[in-house]
C-alpha cells in the first residue's frame, strides 16, 4: 500500500508509491550524452563570444577574456533579471509589483568541454565550490538583494541548454517561497525544542542508518524521509551551519569529495541521468543563525510532474527513500584523488 509521508522541516506532503516501486531500472530515461558537436560558447577561444568576464581563476597569469583559465564566471547572456536599476515597488490595486532587478551569472567549470561535473576531478570541483563563495560574498554588498540561488542544470531533461558543464547564480530582491517554507519551519523547531532542526535530521539518520548513503569528515549524504523525487539525495554539512559561504576552508575541499562522490553514484546506478541541484542557504540578511541548516539537494529528472502535483502541491515518488539509498549506498564508486 502507498503511504503518505510528511517533510519535517516544511511540513509538505509526498505520496511513496510502494505498491509500484521502481528499481534503477526501471526508469525510462535517456542517458546524458556529452557529444561535442557544434559550436560551444563556454569553450577556449571562444572568450569573446560571452560577457566579459567577472572573475576567472587563471594559474598562468593570462589577461581576461582569453585562454588560460581554469574556471569563468560570466553574466548569463540572456539573464532572467538585470542587475542595473533601482527596486521600483508598486501597488497595483491589491496586486504587488517590482523592477525585474537581481543578477544572473552562469560559472564555467572547466574549459574542457567532454568533462562533467562527475568527471572534474575534487580539487576542480572545490574551485567551482570557492567560486560559489566568492561570487556570493562580493553580491551580498549589494543591499537590494535578499537572496542568492545557486543551481545546476545537467542534461537537456533538466533544462540545460548548452552541454558544456556550468552552474548558475540568481540574486533576487525577495526570499522564494520555497526557502521560506524551510526557514518557517526551521524557526517553528527551534522555538519548541531550541535545537535546528537539520542538526537533528542528521542525528537521526546518522543513528538509523536506513537512508544514509555516505560521510566524510566534515559533511553527510543522506536520502530525505519525504523526498518529491525518486533518489533525490541531500548533502549536509555535519557541523551546524547556516550560510553556505561562511563554510571553513577544508570543508570545501570535503564538499567537493562528497559532491564527485554523490555524482559519480548516481551516473553509476541510473546510467548517467539529467540532474538538478540546488544550493539552499540562509537569506543574506540573517546569514548566521542557529535555527537554519545550509544543504545542496540532488534531483535526478526521473519522472514527471503532471496535474496531480499542479493541483494539489503532492508528489508521487515511485522509489521509497531506503531503497534509493541502499543502492546508492552499494555502488561501488571510487573517487579519483586529486
């Protein structure tokens, strides 16, 4: 029989369809081929056919917007909002408006175009995470953002629209819902039980064992007791946490390990799938607390939302948790040293 299960921090509800649980197998999907063709914008040579640069980590001393990077960060051609301008809030009768204003930067993570994020070794990977942190220490200056979204589109199922392997960053002037959700949540347990909320997730699952998957020194992979998605996976650091660029030196080199380590598991047990992440942090005006935990959660692109999950918020997952995280937990994977 299915059952319904509730998501502790948000309080939303998903349906785990036991009763037609699906094994990696079982997924009809098509496999992320990096095929090379065609002209590619985020490859060398190709400098001048993006933005100019913001920042670029660059070992050979070579002048910006030319060869010799390692890793570029530049405005997204086509941004969703501009970054220049002011707010503008409006009414509009009982209807709210505003300026489109935030910043929308895509980051380069590797001049190689046949390499995925799966495949960039950890310390490339921990570049990209440095990258992140730099990127939103510098926005967070800027008093009119409230919040800075990092994510990844991998595979063209995903939303991705160019192979070549980049994450993105929106600065928004507002909280998204789904964050605050989180935040709500996190407060309403602290207040009760003046403890966070993750902090206890982690425990627990640490103790169970039922959805943990892995850990390293400094950060944990489990799969969430209420996923929306079959084999979606949670990375958390295991030290209380609440904004992602005040984490500690070696914990990017350790986030970096884990991140190649979920990656590479999953391109093992589902043969290479489109995938989304997403990186939620605290919003930048209350950065240090202790009721918020800072996560990156991986979604495989698996299934399909469709008028059920339009009309009422629920989520079908054909793959109960436990069983996602036993075979992610048995791969046998081996990350490559750096």
């Amino acid at each position: 029989m299915s059952e319904f299960r509730k998501d502790p921090v948000t309080g939303r509800w998903v349906i785990i369809a036991t009763d037609r649980a699906k094994r990696p197998s079982d997924f009809v999907r098509d496999k992320v081929e990096i095929r090379g063709s065609g002209f590619c914008p985020f490859c060398y040579n190709n400098e001048s056919k993006t933005p100019p640069e913001i920042i670029a980590y660059r070992s050979d001393g070579s002048a910006p917007n030319t060869p010799g990077w390692t890793l570029r960060v530049v405005p997204n051609k086509f941004p969703a909002l501009q970054i220049e301008g002011s707010l503008n809030r409006q009414g509009e009768g009982l209807y709210d408006k505003m300026e489109g204003i935030g910043a929308h930067e895509v980051i380069i993570e590797t001049p190689d175009h046949s390499k995925t994020m799966a495949t960039l070794s950890p310390r490339e990977i921990e570049d990209v995470l440095w990258a992140f942190r730099d990127r939103i220490v510098d926005l967070k200056k800027d008093r009119r953002f409230k919040y800075i979204l990092i994510f990844k589109n991998h595979g063209e199922a995903a939303g991705a629209s160019l192979e070549h392997t980049h994450s993105q960053l929106i600065a928004l002037p507002v909280v998204p819902k789904r964050v605050l959700e989180e935040i709500e949540g996190s407060k309403e347990y602290y207040r009760f039980k003046d403890r966070c909320i993750f902090c206890d997730i982690i425990q627990q699952e640490t103790d169970s064992g039922v959805r943990m998957i892995a850990e390293n020194g400094s950060f944990v992979a489990v799969a969430p007791f209420a996923p929306r998605f079959p084999f979606e996976l949670w990375i958390l650091p295991k030290a209380h946490q609440s904004a992602f660029e005040e984490s500690k030196t070696h914990e990017y080199a350790d986030l970096a390990t884990m991140t190649k380590d979920m990656l590479m598991r999953l391109d093992q047990v589902l043969e290479r799938p489109a995938y989304n992440y997403v990186i939620h942090t605290s919003p930048l005006l209350e950065s240090s607390n202790d009721y918020y935990h800072w996560h990156m959660e991986i979604m495989p692109k698996l299934t399909k939302v469709a008028g059920f999950e339009w009309g009422t918020g629920f989520y079908i997952n054909p793959t109960p948790p436990e069983e996602s995280a036993k075979f992610l937990r048995e791969a046998a994977v081996a990350v490559t040293a750096r």
